[in-house]
C-alpha cells in the first residue's frame, strides 16, 4: 500500500496543462479503478500523447464529433473509445477546456487487485502482462464506454481517479514515436516510458492495412 502524500488525488490543475506536459509527469502515477467486484490500483509506466489540432494522429485533428467530443474537455475526465471492433482504450483528457488534447494509458504495473485483473486478462503469462499495452490494461481494469466521460477528479468515490504516486525522475523517462500512428503523425516522439520497466509495451510501428484484392 502507498502511504503519506502518494495517496493525495491529482486535481484538475494537473490536467489543465499542455498534453506534452501532462502526459510524462503521469509516469509514476497510481491509476485507481473502483469496479462492482472490488478496486485496482495501477501505477502507470508508459501513455502517449494526443494534441488534437496540432496533431495528424488524434482523434480531435479534424474537429469535433460525436465520438470524440469528451476530449474537448473539461480536463480530467477519460475518453474512452472502441478499436478495431473489439477493444477498448482509456485517455486522459488535459489542456484548457475546448481545445482537444489527451493522454493514451498503455501500460503500467497492476500493485492492488492483481486477482481481479487476472480473472479479465486470462491469456497474460505473468502478472507483468496484465496491463502492457494498452487494450490489455483498458481489459485488466474493467474499463468499457460506460466510462467515457468520467470524472477522475470528482473524488474517491469515483469509478476511476489517479493519486500522486511517485512520480518519475527525469533521467528515468524514455521518449519516442507512438505505437502505430501513421502518416505525418508518425514521427513525433510523443511516446513516453519509465526506462527499463518490464510493463511496458513494445515499440511497432504503423503498418498500412492492405486492401481486399
């Protein structure tokens, strides 16, 4: 268990930041998950960042809709989406209310309700898989479209809500290009990672989806 100051909720101030702020001062982060069959902590060791109009690989580049509306603030609620018709990816909705900007979670290391996330994450060899990647740590902690929406700072009886953790020393955090972003988004190095972590997910790059002959 955290003690003393780690367990002290982020406010909104925090989000209310520049993505390319918000998203490596999350490293460290504990991720908290209230579910029916019990909670999960999660202390958060690799995200990306999304800057909406400046950014050819956000959801928000072309403007607003329907599915991507959360992220148009007020910072700190999750925007939760569906990929590929079967997986669900929580972010961290940041920057000034009104113009898109969000944080991927994509991996981190499960320390509370590791059982509950194990039942969820049958395929995970070891617990260090239980939340690399992040459709696995969406699965892991019970994270559906239900969730889009939420209010992380609304207090402990949220359904999800991040504590200060320990945050991640500068020497330690990694940066490079997303996983999977394409075209001109491709190389921004808006990956960021706690070196040398075994939670966290492998690098691939985008690979064009080849069309049905």
């Amino acid at each position: 268990m955290i003690a003393g100051t780690e367990r002290t909720p982020l406010t909104r101030n925090f989000f209310d930041r520049p993505v390319l702020e918000v998203a490596p001062d999350l490293l460290g982060r504990t991720l908290v998950r209230l579910t029916d069959d019990g909670p999960l902590e999660l202390r958060l060791t690799e995200v990306e960042a999304y800057d909406g109009p400046n950014d050819p690989g956000s959801h928000a580049f072309r403007g607003r809709t329907p599915r991507n509306d959360v992220m148009f603030g007020p910072p700190g609620h999750a925007y939760v989406y569906f990929t590929y018709g079967m997986w669900h990816c929580l972010n961290l909705v940041c920057g000034p209310e009104g113009r898109a900007s969000g944080v991927l979670l994509r991996a981190g290391e499960v320390r509370m309700g590791a059982e509950l996330a194990r039942k969820r994450r049958l395929s995970a060899r070891h617990d260090k898989e239980l939340a690399k990647g992040p459709a696995r740590l969406a699965t892991a902690l019970d994270v559906g479209r239900a969730l889009n929406g939420t209010d992380a700072c609304a207090g402990p009886d949220a359904p999800l809500s991040v504590l200060t953790g320990t945050p991640v020393p500068p020497d330690q955090v990694r940066s490079g290009p997303r996983t999977g972003v394409g075209g001109d988004g491709a190389p921004h190095p808006w990956r960021f990672w706690i070196s040398d972590d075994p939670t966290v997910s492998p690098y691939r790059a985008h690979q064009p989806r080849k069309r049905r002959t």
